[in-house]
C-alpha cells in the first residue's frame, strides 16, 4: 500500500479501536437508538492509516449536532449573492444563439440585423473568436473540469442539436436576448447519429475512470443456466437532465491581464485551472470565487458558456454577465444518458447467487470521458459464485452526457435491486432476508476487507421503522378503494470516495479564533457549517470562533464538491493543516514553559490550548502561547495524502429503503405514501444537513421512478422538453414525509469518521418503489419512468 | 423578447377602439402570452391590458352567474355562488397550474390561452403549422403524449390545455362577445374551433373581438357535477384526460347528463351522443361503458398517446359512477 504522507500518530490513540458506541449519534427521532444495532462489522486498522488512529474518529465531542447552515440567514434573507448577482463597472450581458441541427456545418450567419438591434455592443461568431485550445474535460486530465473536449466557437461545425453558434453582448439581458433571435443561421446538415440504436450498434466496453467497465469472475453464463432458480431481465432508463433551481450564470471581466470570474462551479480551482489553459494563461491568472452555489448535483462543471462569456468580454473589452435561460441550460449543460440493461440472477434454492450478469449499453458523445458506471453497485453489493458484468458505450451526435447524482449507481441499482427482488419472490423468500443471505464478508469483486459495513443492521432497523411485513413469494398489496397499496423495498449504495488535490490554511488570532480556508465549493449542502464543526473539533475551539473561507481558487487545495467525497477531502486536509498548525505552534513554546522540548508529535491541541496528548493536563493556552512569542496570529498550511485508504480497502456506504405506494386501478396514477431510508456512511457530522442530503437524494430518486425523462427527439437530436413545466419533477404533492435514520457507525478509515452523504439518498427508492408497484399490482415496470400508462 | 407597445384599456369602447389596430393583443394576466412572446412564438406590436375591465361575478335575471372576463381564475373558484351550483367548475380550476398562476390568470386569458404541445413552442428548431402554416407538424412523429386523439386532424394534433373550459363546456356557458362589429353570444362549446387543414385559427373570434364575460346559465336543478384530472404528476401538470360531468337521476333513470372531455381534443370537447344516448337509461356500468364507447368512438391515436382511449373510457365511466353513486 502507499503509506499517506501524514505519518504522525497520536500515542495514546486506541489502537485496537473498538468502536465507541457513545459515538453513535443519539436522542434524535432520525437517529437508530444504539442498542438496536449489533454486530457492527469494522476491520481493524492498518498500523500507520493515520485515519485509523484519528481520535476525532471515535470523539465523543460536538460533531454530530443538528446545527443549521451558517448561510442560511444569508439565503433567506437574499443576501447570499450568486454569480449572476454580481456586477462590474461597465458590464453587458451576454445571450446565445443555439444551432437547431445535430451535425454539419454553419455555411453562413447573418448578425445584420442583431448588430442594429437596441443596445448591441458586439456579436462573437466562429468567424471572429479567439482562437481558444480545447477544454480538457473530467476524468481526462487531473485537472479536468470541462464538460467535452469539442473546441469552442473555432469553426463552422456542428456537433450537437444546441450548439452556441453566436453570442451577442448588449447593454441590458433583454436586448441582447431580443438581438440573439435576430441572428440568422443557414446551415449544411451532415448525417447524425441521433438515435440509441444506432449509436450503441457498435458499441464497445466502455473505460471511466482510468479502467474498464468490465469484470469477469467464472462463467456466469453457465452458472445462470444451472441455477435452480433463476430471472433474466432487460431494463431501460431514460435521458435526464440536469434542473439546479440556480439556471448556469457566469460574470466575468478582464481586469489587468487577469481573469476575474464569479461563477457557480462544484470546484473553484480545477474550473480556473481548465478555463487557463484555454486561454492560454497561467491558472494564477484567473482569480474565480463560487462562495454560493444554487444547486450543483454534478451538473456545475465548465461549459461553453463560461468560455464564450470570457472570450467576448475579452474581445469587446467590457465585463460579461451570461445567465442561462433554463432553455440554454438544457442546450448546453448536460445530463444523465439512457441505458439499456440486463440483469440475470441465478441462484440455489437458499437463495445463494450462483450467477450474477449485470451489463448493458449506454452512450456518451465522443468528445468525453463519461460513460454512466452503472454495474458499480453490483461489483460491491452481494456474494456470487460468478459474475460478468460490464458496460458497453457508443457514441451520439448529442450535448455531452455528463455526471448527474449517483452517475452510474442511480440507473443501475433500480434493475439490480428489481431483479432481487423478482427473485426473492421466485424463490419464496423475503427480499430482506435474500440479500441478508447474499451479504459478503469481503469485497465480492476486490477481495478487500470492508473498512466498514453495517447493511444488515440498516436492513434490520428499516424494516422496524417502516413496519415491514416479510413475505414468502406471495404478495401482500391490498386495495383501499380505488387504490391498490403495496410495499417494496431495496438496498441502496454508494462508492467512497476521495479526490486528491485536498489542502488547508488554518489561522489561530490572538483573540481565540480560527480561521480555515479551503477551496471548496458550497453548493447548498453546508461544506462551511461542517467543515467548521469538524476544524472546532480538532482544534478545540468553540464552533463559533471558527470562520471558513471558501469557494475561491486562491485558497489552498483542488477541491471538489462531487463524487460525495468533498467533506472526506476536506477533513483529510484538515488533519494535514492542523498537524502541521501543532509544529509550528510546538516550535513557538517557550523555554521553561510547559510542554517545551516536547516533539511536535506527542502533542494536540484541546481546550483552546496546545496540551500534551498523554496528558492533556499538561498544557499551554494559544493566547498565552502567542502572546509570549508576540504574535497576533499563527498561521500554517498542509496538503492532505494521497487517499490510500480507499486503496487498501473496499469502502462503500449502503442502506436500506423501505416504500408503500398506491397505484389507482383505474386510472394508474401513482402516489408514494410512505418511505423510510437508513443509511450506514460512517459517521454523521451534522445531522440537519445530513437529513437534508437524504431527502433530496430520495426526493431525486421518486422523480427518476416516477416521471423525469428528457424528450429526445431521436430524428434530430434536439432536446423538446427544456422548461419547467415540460419537464416533469415531483411537486410537493408527488412527496410523502420522508423518514430518514442512519448508523452513524464511524468507518475508522475515513477522515473523521465520515464517508460521504451527498448522493446514496439517490440510488435504492426507483427501485423499491417498482418492487412496491408490483407487490400493489402484480406487475413489473423494468423501464424508467413508471408513468400511468404502464400500470391502467 | 421583441419590443411591443403596451397600453391598459379604460373602458370596453376604449378596449375595441385600441384592439382594431393592426398585430394589437389583448392582454390579460399574461400567464401565458406572455411566455409565448418570450419565445417569440408570439410578435405582437401592441398589447391593449384589459385587466382593469370587469371581473366581477353577478348573478343574471335567470338564475345563472355572469363572470367578467377580468375575473381571476382564483376568484371564480372561490366564489361562494360557484361552488355552490358549479361545483366542477371550482374543482377544474384549482386543479389548474398554481396558486400563484390561478391568482393571476383571467377568465378571457384562460379560455384563449394556446396550446402546450413543445413543438409549436419551439420557434427555431421544429416544424408547426400553427404557427408557420403548410410547413409540417413535428408532434406526430414525434413526442405527443400530451397530445389529442378526438377532432385533431392530419396537419395538427394538439389540444386545447384548459382545465376550466371543460367545465365550462359541460355546464353550457356562453360567452359573451363585443367588437368592432358589434357584440354577439357564442356557446363555449363552439367557441374554439377544430384544426382541420388550418390549425392556426384557433376560435371563432372576429379580429379585435374581446371576451368581455362568461354566462353560466342556471344549474340544473338536483344535478350532481364534478372534474376528474389525470396527469402524470400529482399537481402542476396539464390533463392527460379530464372529465368534466353533469349528471341529474329522477326515479332510477338519467334525467339529465352532460359530458365535457379535456386533454384530449382541440378544444373543450362536449359528447353529445354519448349524452344522447344516456338520457332515459338506467345508470350503471352498462350504460356508461356504452355512454364512453360512444364519445371515444372517433378516436384516433399516435404510438406517444395510444393509451388515452383506454385511459379516457375509464375515466368516463368512473366519472359517471361516482356521480350515479352521490345521487342514489
């Protein structure tokens, strides 16, 4: 293994680490009471996993506490200023003109009578831009940021039905909207491949991150033909996109040579970083500040439209608002691509896998590094004797597919957990019991050992909460009146993760406070009101004497709020920072006092002081110690290790949901009743928040089930839903109340205990409401959404 | 958004006077004109706002309600008078939009309001004879879930998405007319008209004609009347169907019933034949399965909107139950 370049140890840490259950959150309604958990599967650390030693893994301390959002009094009281809310001296605004075919070439614009429109400051077209390089896109470099890697504005082409093909600057966003339709397009259509059959005809096993979408172990198809039971399914999920309340807004100005950008992006520096090197300008050329963020769910990346407002405020030599129209957003910022998918289960008559097929078909366009990872789940959620799972990709003349909640996990857990479900009736055994029966005791495909796994216990208490009813292959529904009611349920997961690239700045002032700052994006999920919690924590500093600073690439570390794995990130880099704070605090204690001569590694810092881990009643305050070396502030600055705890073991979150629908028998309509979540992530650093990123995750996933679905008009490519009101998501009637529950088990290899929360609500609810459908109706809906029309 | 003149007509005389004028709207809340001008689907020169003009909701000499045209749909359907002797008419509308939308939209606006189909929406990029007459549709090939199955034709399939004209139409409103030519009554029912080969004249009104009111003539007497909406969310979401109902038992026998269907057709779609055929039956099952094969025996489907024969029989008929049931 790679041994992290943190290697201080703290010497009175436990090392055999029997989890403190006291950590276990507690006297909440969302919170399992502790005594209902047994068994908790936790690995014993490596020795030297920093992680594993961390004290603040198993401190009884104030993390964990349902504090509220520092910025919400900002928000609620429109205070918080996004990127379209900024302004510079001078500014216009930009609109865009989007191209109405899939593929071919602009033979000729005619910006006339735009140029003559009210207010018209400049128009930018292929024949006058800047020449730009490509962007580089996520996942292709390490500091990737971009949606595709299909040059902006550099010729005629067309490479999707959407494209900008104009920007118009004027003095206020209704004229340069008003100027935009006055811009005339003649085009030379080219063939397109705009249709899904035609795309994934030849498709191939697709690579996503750095390695094949493919596993083979035994042969599966053999085993699935022995079995004594056994389904074999097809599924289809549908396009989606991407509807953040905040439309995609960028201001930007060119001040003295350096890019000034005001932006929502989900990583501050790797979106500088990208939009550098397209102008060809170093990364520290470009100052952009995201302190508020209006919705990300991996949809906040850079697209054309940051790089268009930048070349036209340079070329026009004014600064530039580009706002999205919610159309726009649609044209040009991506979202999940369809699959087609087959799940084959077979299994011994205990309900043992003896054969596990997950592969399927999706596609990408050809100018990006994203292929929806949709067999993960299967590859870490249940034993099999054999297994063959893969995805194949083609590519579409299409917007760029992009990361969308749960990329890949959110449209394979609905046929996977169906599939189990269908199986569990074949077999006559409950479905909660056939996966507690198919629970491994390591990794099935890795052969790792879990940091931390506690599904069964998740199981165990979602059926208590929800009041499941075991079944043996019969169903339960019954009939309401017009309504036929049933129950479902399914796993949920989700992939740890941790981004290198991590860093932090701590401060300490002479009045006793802290200041942290980090690169990270805040989208709305509360990274400062963490992040604060955890450096208070560590620090041991009230949580109100610690300010964060963040969203801004001149701070330190390559953060990003994606993938779940932003507050892990954050907290490895703070453990980083605040070693190398005790160091340098360590070097300013003075002869003759406590503490002096003792190595920088037999120390920490509690109660506003720096104190001796052993003994902490060996101790020096911070104001003392500052004080005595006069000082007014101390500040130091660490980047976290390379994330070898996700190397040297199988880190994944799951859990349990549990959901009652009711379908109407004449109509078909379907309403959610009643849904119970409990989740195992490690620990919860802030139960508020982390209800909230559950919800929505749920929320997000109702939708996926019920209704969202992009009206891709396969003869041209062109997407025909893009509002609103076309594009169907749940209002507040379509939503139950949502009850959510957690472990709380710390995994004593993630940063502070925590695994990351921001996507799992995702993936598990589309499939328990269609195991629900059927237990209601006896039928089965394999092809997302379930509209009304699939159950009359 | 290109630039328009706008006034805000004083008077009706005033309103007629400005409304002549050559590419001139009338304007009421804007829920949804002015969305259309925002995607320049609509270009008019001037708006004449005729907000200011009646709203109000009074009762006629012959026991029915007179609502002005300026009357929020919110105002309609909170109306005491309305939910008392029109009670589908309260539940289509706060079955339409939202709150907020409902509270804007006006009577007039609400009936001459266009259709949602995503096509005719889309200026740029998709075929509509709507709106380019003779250049082709793209919704029949294309995505029309949404779309009709009953009066539609070869060069237009959309519908009219209105969940208070259906109500309207079921209880034979009329409405009240006043223009350059003077003033005139046409039934709801006949006020929009059918695409055939000219779908982008959508009613039956005169150039610079204004809705100035709505009659509801008096509700039939011991009738029992109800709205029934399905759509593919539980709210804010246009009707896949929608059944509007009027149904009135005397001694075990269908003294009275009107039908009105949305969702489905061009227009708020009365069913005469099938109302036809009800009057004198015994209601049941039997009836109103004949009553809904009669209404639907026009129906014509696309792949997107095969279902909504089916969907709409249905609803007709458990419509129709409910009814027969409250009436017993």
């Amino acid at each position: 293994m790679t041994q992290p370049s943190d290697k201080r140890s703290v010497p009175n840490a436990d090392n055999g680490l029997k989890l403190n259950r006291r950590t276990m959150l507690a006297g909440s309604a969302a919170t399992i009471a502790v005594a209902a958990l047994s068994g908790a599967a936790t690995a014993e650390p490596a020795p030297g996993l920093s992680d594993a030693r961390d004290p603040l893994v198993r401190s009884p301390g104030g993390l964990g506490a349902a504090r509220p959002r520092r910025d919400g009094p900002l928000k609620v009281r429109g205070e918080a200023r996004f990127a379209a809310e900024h302004t510079f001296p001078g500014m216009v605004y930009g609109a865009l003109v989007f191209s109405t075919i899939a593929r071919g070439t602009i033979r000729a614009i005619d910006t006339e009578a735009a140029q003559a429109a009210p207010g018209v400051v400049f128009i930018m077209t292929h024949e006058n831009a800047p020449q730009l390089a490509p962007p580089e896109p996520f996942y292709s470099s390490p500091t990737g940021m971009a949606g595709s890697s299909l040059p902006v504005m550099q010729d005629a082409s067309v490479h999707w039905n959407g494209q900008p093909v104009a920007v118009v600057l004027a003095a206020t966003q209704e004229e340069a909207d008003h100027a935009a339709s006055l811009v005339s397009v003649a085009y030379d259509a080219a063939d397109a491949v705009t249709s899904f059959e035609a795309a994934t005809a030849g498709a191939e096993v697709a690579k996503y991150a750095g390695r094949d979408l493919q596993y083979v172990a035994g042969d599966a198809e053999a085993a699935l033909a022995e079995a004594a039971v056994s389904v074999d399914l097809e599924f289809s999920t549908p396009r989606q996109n991407h509807n953040q309340i905040e439309p995609h807004a960028v201001t930007v100005a060119w001040q003295d040579g350096i890019l000034r950008m005001h932006d929502c992006t989900q990583g501050v520096d790797l979106s500088a970083i990208t939009i550098a090197k397209v102008f060809g300008i170093a990364p520290s050329d470009v100052h952009l500040t995201a302190e508020f963020v209006g919705g990300g769910l991996g949809g906040k990346t850079l697209w054309q439209y940051h790089i268009l407002a930048a070349a036209a405020a340079r070329l026009a030599e004014r600064p530039v608002r580009m706002t999205l129209s919610r159309e726009g957003v649609y044209r040009i910022c991506g979202g999940r691509a369809p699959t087609r998918q087959r799940i084959a289960l077979g299994a011994g008559s205990d309900g043992r896998l003896t054969a596990l097929i997950h592969t399927g078909t999706t596609v990408k366009i050809a100018h990006n590094a994203m292929t929806e990872p949709f067999i993960d789940a299967s590859e870490h959620m249940y034993r099999a004797d054999a297994m063959h799972l893969e995805v194949r990709v083609g590519t579409m003349d299409m917007l760029a597919n992009t990361f969308m909640r749960a990329p890949g996990s959110a449209v394979g857990t609905f046929p996977l957990e169906t599939a189990l479900d269908e199986l569990a009736e074949k077999l006559g055994i409950d479905p909660v019991e056939l996966r507690i029966r198919n629970e491994p005791d390591k990794d099935p495909t890795t052969g790792k050992a879990f940091s931390q796994r506690a599904v069964v216990e998740a199981y165990r208490e979602g059926a208590r909460r929800f009041g499941w009813q075991r079944r043996s292959g019969k169903r339960l529904g019954r009939r309401e009146g017009e309504w036929l009611v049933g129950t479902g349920m399914a796993s949920a997961y989700y992939p740890y993760k941790r981004f290198p690239g991590g860093a932090a700045r701590i401060t300490l002032t002479s009045d006793g406070k802290a200041l942290v700052e980090v690169a990270a994006a805040e989208m709305g999920m509360g990274t400062s009101t963490a992040t604060a919690a955890v450096a208070a924590e560590r620090l041991g500093l009230a949580y109100e004497d610690v300010d964060v600073r963040y969203g801004d690439n001149t701070l330190p570390g390559s953060l990003i709020a994606a993938g779940s794995q932003q507050t892990a990130a954050i907290g490895a880099s703070l453990t980083a920072a605040h070693a190398a704070l005790v160091a340098e605090l360590a070097a300013l204690v003075p002869e003759g006092a406590a503490l002096h001569g003792q190595p920088a590694e037999a120390l920490t810092t509690l109660d506003r002081s720096l104190v001796l881990a052993a003994n902490p009643a060996e101790r020096i305050s911070f104001a003392d110690l500052l004080a005595r070396s006069g000082r007014t502030s101390i500040s130091a600055e660490a980047k976290a290790p390379p994330p070898a705890e996700a190397k040297e073991w199988s880190m994944h979150s799951t859990g349990a949901v549990f959901c009652e629908v009711k379908v109407n028998a004449i109509t078909g309509e379907l309403r959610i009743s009643r849904i119970s979540g409990v989740y195992d992530c490690g620990r919860i650093l802030n139960e508020k928040l982390a209800a909230s990123q559950f919800r929505g995750g749920i929320i997000m996933s109702l939708s996926m089930a019920m209704m969202e679905n992009t009206h891709f008009d396969e003869r041209n490519g062109r997407i025909m839903n893009p509002s609103l009101a076309a594009y169907y998501m749940p209002a507040h009637l379509d939503v139950p109340e949502i009850d959510v529950a957690w472990t709380g088990i710390p995994d004593p290899h993630a940063p502070t205990g925590a695994r990351g929360i921001g996507e799992i609500g995702m993936n598990g609810p589309s499939a328990a409401v269609a195991n629900a459908i059927y237990d209601a109706t006896g039928q089965r809906i394999r092809d997302l959404p379930i509209t009304l029309d699939k159950l009359m | 958004m290109r630039p328009f003149a706008y006034s805000k007509a004083t008077s009706e005389p005033d309103a007629i006077a400005r409304g002549g004028e050559t590419a001139t709207k009338f304007l009421g809340a804007g829920t949804n004109l002015v969305d259309l001008m925002r995607e320049g689907v609509e270009v008019p020169a001037a708006l004449v706002d005729v907000t200011g003009l009646s709203g109000s909701i009074e009762e006629t000499d012959n026991g029915g309600l007179m609502i002005g045209a300026a009357a929020s749909n919110t105002a309609v359907a909170e109306s005491a008078a309305v939910r008392e002797r029109y009670p589908a008419l309260t539940r289509a509308i706060l079955s339409g939009a939202s709150a907020q939308i409902r509270n804007m939209a006006t009577v007039g606006g609400n009936i001459l309001q266009r259709t949602r189909c995503t096509y005719f929406y889309d200026l740029e990029g998709s075929r509509c004879n709507k709106r380019r007459p003779g250049e082709g549709c793209d919704a029949i090939d294309g995505f029309n879930r949404g779309h009709g199955i009953l009066g539609v034709s070869q060069d237009c399939i959309a519908t009219h998405p209105s969940d208070m004209c259906v109500a309207l139409a079921a209880f034979d409103a009329l409405v009240h007319l006043a223009g350059p030519g003077g003033r005139r009554i046409v039934p709801l029912a006949d006020l929009h008209r059918l695409p055939g080969d000219t779908p982008d004249v959508e009613t039956v009104l005169a150039p610079g004609e204004l809705i100035t009111s709505v009659e509801l003539p008096a509700a039939p007497v011991d009738a029992r009347s109800t709205y029934r909406k399905v759509r593919d969310r539980a709210s804010y979401a246009f009707a896949l169907v929608s059944v509007a109902a009027v149904l009135r038992v005397t001694d075990g026998r269908i003294a009275e019933v009107r039908i009105a269907l949305g969702g489905v057709a061009p227009k708020p779609w009365r069913t005469r034949e099938a109302e036809d055929a009800l009057v004198g039956a015994t209601p049941g099952e039997t009836a109103f399965v004949r009553a809904a094969d009669i209404a639907l025996s026009g129906a014509t489907t696309r792949p997107g909107n095969a279902f909504k024969p089916e969907l709409m029989h249905r609803t007709i008929v458990a419509v129709l139950q409910d009814l027969a049931g409250a009436s017993e």
